[in-house]
C-alpha cells in the first residue's frame, strides 16, 4: 500500500477552529433561557440551534478538509457531502431536543453529548467516504480513539454548558 505525502495550509486551519468556536457558541447561546418559552417557540430554537451547531461541526470539518493538501486532485461526491452535513445537523437537533424537552439529569446529559460525540464520527467517515481519486485508510485503534474522543469531548462540552447556563458555562462549553 502506498501513502500520499501531505501537508495543511495553516490558515485554513485556523479557519476551522474559528468557525468550530463561532458555530458552538452560537448554538449554545440559541438554547440559553427556552425552557421558559412555549413548545412552538422552543421547537424553533432547538432547530436554529441544530442548524448553527451541526453545522457548524461540518462546516468545520470541511473547512479543514479543504486545508489537507495532497499531490494529487481531490474531489468530493456532492451526495455524500450533503449527507454527512444532515447527519452533523440531525445528530445535535436530537441531542438539543433531549436537553429542552425531557428532564435534564446527569444521565440526559451524558446521553445528549453521546448522541452529538456519535454524530460527529458518522459524519466525519461518512464525508471521508466522498473523497474521491483517493481513499482514507483506518485503524481499529484510530476509530475506537475517535469514538472515545468525539463523544468525551462532546459529554464534557454539554456538562459544562448546560450544568449552569450562564455565559461563562456556555463559553467554556465552546472551548471544550
């Protein structure tokens, strides 16, 4: 098997996690003060939110995709590519309505942090997946490290930013 050689433009890198601080925070602070809202109202919030939170994860990710330099022209299936974007989108919308329309304890917690920790793996394979010209190559040890990561990450993201909703929560709730 041979390996392409690579680089990363570093701008495009720094975009990435621009857009990932700017699209958290946003979709953390859409969904700050709703349960005090009428269902219609809170539905429309939870889905804005979804929108501006996942994404933002797939924005983030493509935007970073984009950054991967390769000696070689890429392209992406435009199918898969929206797919993966649902995915990211669905994906936090049901962990934002298990947060805003079930009682919120450590386990609904941990749970929505899951549900988006998953959603961000479906999506990521799912968007490698419309690489094309080349394909990405996996290890069980590199998956199970993303799983981990991915839903780790995201647990503690949605603890911190939902464990108090004031600002400061919801802005360490976008660093994590």
């Amino acid at each position: 098997m041979e390996f392409l050689e690579y680089s990363h433009s570093l701008w495009l890198v720094v975009a990435s996690l621009s857009v990932s601080l700017v699209a958290a925070f946003t979709g953390f602070s859409l969904t700050r003060g709703i349960a005090a809202q009428p269902v219609a109202m809170r539905k429309l919030s939870v889905t804005l939110a979804a929108i501006a939170l996942g994404g933002g994860i797939w924005s983030m990710h493509f935007v970073a995709m984009l950054g991967l330099q390769l000696p070689i022209p890429i392209y992406y299936d435009a199918m898969i590519t929206l797919g993966s974007a649902l995915i990211a989108i669905l994906m936090v919308g049901a962990a934002l309505l298990l947060l805003h329309f079930y009682p919120r304890t450590r386990a609904s917690l941990t749970a929505a942090g899951c549900v988006i920790g998953l959603g961000i793996v479906a999506m990521h394979y799912l968007g490698m997946s419309g690489l094309q010209l080349c394909r990405a190559v996996y290890t069980l040890p590199g998956v199970v490290f993303a799983v981990l990561a991915a839903c780790g990450l995201s647990v503690a993201a949605i603890w911190v930013a939902y464990g108090q909703r004031r600002p400061r929560n919801i802005l360490l709730g976008t660093l994590a």
